[in-house]
C-alpha cells in the first residue's frame, strides 16, 4: 500500500490516517497536502469568496474570544 502523496509504502508506518476513498497516507504527508491546498475539516478556503471567508474569520475569532472568557481567573496568593 502506497501514500498517495508520496507513493512511498505505509505499511508498518506507525503515523498514518485513513483517508475516505483513498486508503492509508503519511500523516505527515497529509499534513503538509492539507496546508498546502489550504483545507480545513473539508472546507476549502480557497473556494470561499472574500465575504465568505472574512465571515468565517469573525465565527473563529468570537469562538476563541468566548472559549478564552470562560476559563476560570487563577489567584494567587503570597
């Protein structure tokens, strides 16, 4: 069985993903395909026109900005 990235065989490779459709890859081939053609979680974000992707951009940065909101305040004390 062959990376289809690389072509290299990943059998007895301990870092690998199995892709739907394709079989198993590299994990770090996959990796770097994924960045490289810009996907996330199957969006591709060189599809989305520039209102779309500044939107996408406002959902992640309120999503942090509420995550980053509900962890607890530590105190210390001297």
């Amino acid at each position: 069985m062959r990376c289809p990235f690389c072509r290299e065989n990943v059998v007895g490779k301990k870092s690998i993903v199995i892709l739907a459709g394709e079989g198993p890859a590299h994990k770090h081939c996959y990796e770097s395909h994924t960045y490289q053609s810009r996907q996330f979680d199957n969006i591709d974000l060189q599809k989305l026109d520039d209102t779309k992707l500044f939107e996408l951009k406002d959902l992640v940065l309120m999503e942090i900005n509420s995550r980053q909101e509900q962890e607890p305040e530590i105190e210390l004390f001297a």
